[in-house]
C-alpha cells in the first residue's frame, strides 16, 4: 500500500509543482496559491516520493512527507514566508495527514518465521 500511495501522491505533487509554475501569479485551479517556493517543495517532495516508492522504506518516506507538509500547512496560517490563503493552508494539512496516517497504517515486511526441521524420513523396508 504504501508504494502505491507514494506513486500516486508522488506524481501529483510533480504535476501540481511544474503546473505550479506555469500558473504564476494566478491561484492554480482557482482558489489554490502556488508560488514558487511551494511549487519547488511539491516538485522535489514529488520525486522523493517517486524514486523511493519501490523501496522498502516507502511507508516511512510517507510519514516524514506527511509530518512535513502538515508542518508547512501550519506555517502558511501563521508566518508570511509562504504567502497563501487559508485554502491552500488547509489543502496542505489535510493532505498532509492523509499521507502521514498513509504512512502509519503500513504494517512492516512480513517476517517469515525459519522452517521448522522435517522429521527423519523413516528408513525403508528392506527385502
């Protein structure tokens, strides 16, 4: 689950990045604030998740990206360094904790317990 979730969420945040750039100044799809430093996270945090997707710490990537753009979610209400709106605030939140709790909800490799050892084969009847 947890490659599959870094994929999708991966290629989304590489589109909504480089859409992000072509939108400038405009809000992107009409209520969402892109500016160039949040198209650059969505971009880089995109290809994160894309090129450690298939690697078996995918759920981890996926609660650090989570905890992080809740984190950026929090800073765009209170700090004028990514200027948006609190739309775009509220996006990042919640898509912040869809991924982390994504991220959480992945259960560890399954951990084969050793073969137990087979019982002597019973020596066959001699003639």
């Amino acid at each position: 689950m947890a490659k599959t979730t870094s994929w999708i969420f991966g290629a989304i945040l590489v589109i909504a990045g480089i859409w992000g750039f072509f939108t400038q100044p405009s809000p992107v799809a009409g209520f969402l604030a892109a500016s160039v430093l949040s198209s650059i996270i969505h971009l880089v945090v995109g290809i994160v998740l894309l090129a450690l997707a298939a690697k078996p710490a995918a759920g981890c990537t996926l609660k650090v990206v989570g905890i992080l753009y809740v984190i950026f979610g929090i800073l765009t209400f209170v700090s004028v360094i990514f200027p948006a709106g609190q739309v775009t605030a509220w996006f990042y939140i919640i898509v912040g904790v869809i991924v982390a709790a994504l991220g959480f909800s992945t259960k560890k490799g399954a951990v084969v317990p050793p073969a137990a050892p087979s019982a002597p084969a019973a020596p066959a009847p001699q003639a």
